[in-house]
C-alpha cells in the first residue's frame, strides 16, 4: 500500500519547498508570502524503492474564536484525517512559535505516525537546531533543509520505514 504522508505547519515554514522536493514537480506554489497556498496539493514520489502520496496543505490561517487566537485550517484537518503519517515542519530560523505549540498539542492526540522536521537548518549544527523543540513532545526533531535536500531522504526514510 501506498502511504499517503501530509505536510503541516505554519505559513512559510517550507512546506512547498519540500512538497516540490519530495515530488519533483511544479504543482506545488512556492513564494515569499506566507500562507499564498491554500488548497491542498496531491503529488507522487519515490524514497529507497518505496512510494508514498504526498499532500501538502494550506498551512493553519489565523482565526480569531472565543480567544483562542489560531485554529487548524479545516483544509488541513482534512489532509491530515487522510493520511497515513505527518510531516510537521517548524523553522530553525524563527524558532519555537506559540502556534506550532497549538499545532502540536493536535497532532499529539493522532493514532498515526507524526515526524518533527525542523527546517531552514543548512549551515546550522543539527543538535542545536533541534534542543527547543523536543519540548513539543513529538520525539527526536529532524533538521532538514528543504531549499537545499539536506536530511530529507533520512527523514522520509524514517518515516516510510513503518509501511
Ligand atoms: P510554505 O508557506 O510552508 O509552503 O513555505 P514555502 O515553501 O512557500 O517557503 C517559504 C519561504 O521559505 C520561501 O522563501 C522559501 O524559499 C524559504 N525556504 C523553504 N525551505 C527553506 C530552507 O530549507 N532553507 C531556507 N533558508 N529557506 C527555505
Ligand atoms: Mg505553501
């Protein structure tokens, strides 16, 4: 079976970029402006012989709601109740965001695989980029880059390891 893996995280954390990456195609819109995709993009790819479906989502859009200040995307609800695994993508640059606490607080409560990539980390030590965001309780963080394909085959071969 073909797993289907979704790629989540706040605007302009790199989810296009790794979309495109993973897929090698163009379908996925890549921009400086944060949240530009919205809809969800469906594409192929191929790690070590094993082929996933690859789903890159619209990221999670700011909602105000009885003070709750930022909502999952009802889009990438969707995505991530059709997948078999998720990639959650923070940014090595920024760091720890309030919204990727919300963001993972969900994906915390998922009975299915979730990876933690910590994107943006070319030229950055791996260890360091990822000591603040073992506080989000999803396991070992991944430093990626995803501009550059630097720790992507490991993580996608981490993750298609369970399938
Ligand atoms: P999305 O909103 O999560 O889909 O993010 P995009 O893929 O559109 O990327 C947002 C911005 O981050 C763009 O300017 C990308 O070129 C940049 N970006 C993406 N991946 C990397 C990376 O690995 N390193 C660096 N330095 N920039 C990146
Ligand atoms: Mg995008």
């Amino acid at each position: 079976m073909k797993p289907t893996i979704a790629l989540v995280g706040r605007p302009n954390v790199g989810k296009s970029t790794l979309f495109n990456r993973l897929t090698k195609s163009r379908d996925a819109l890549v921009a400086d402006l944060p949240g530009l995709t919205r809809d969800r993009h469906y594409g192929h790819g191929r790690v070590g012989g094993k082929p996933y479906l690859v789903v890159d989502t619209g990221g999670f859009e700011p909602v105000a709601d009885d003070g709750i200040l930022y909502e999952m995307a009802r889009q990438t609800l969707q995505a991530i109740d059709e997948a078999d695994a998720v990639v959650f993508i923070v940014d090595a640059r920024i760091g720890l965001t309030p919204q990727d606490k919300l963001i993972a607080n969900r994906l915390r409560q998922l009975d299915r695989p979730v990876r933690l990539a910590v994107n943006k980390a070319e030229g950055m030590q791996a260890s360091i980029v990822a000591a603040e965001f073992y506080e989000l309780g999803l396991g070992e963080p991944w430093a990626i880059s995803a501009s550059h394909g630097e720790g992507v085959r490991g993580l996608m071969e981490d993750i298609l390891d369970g399938f």
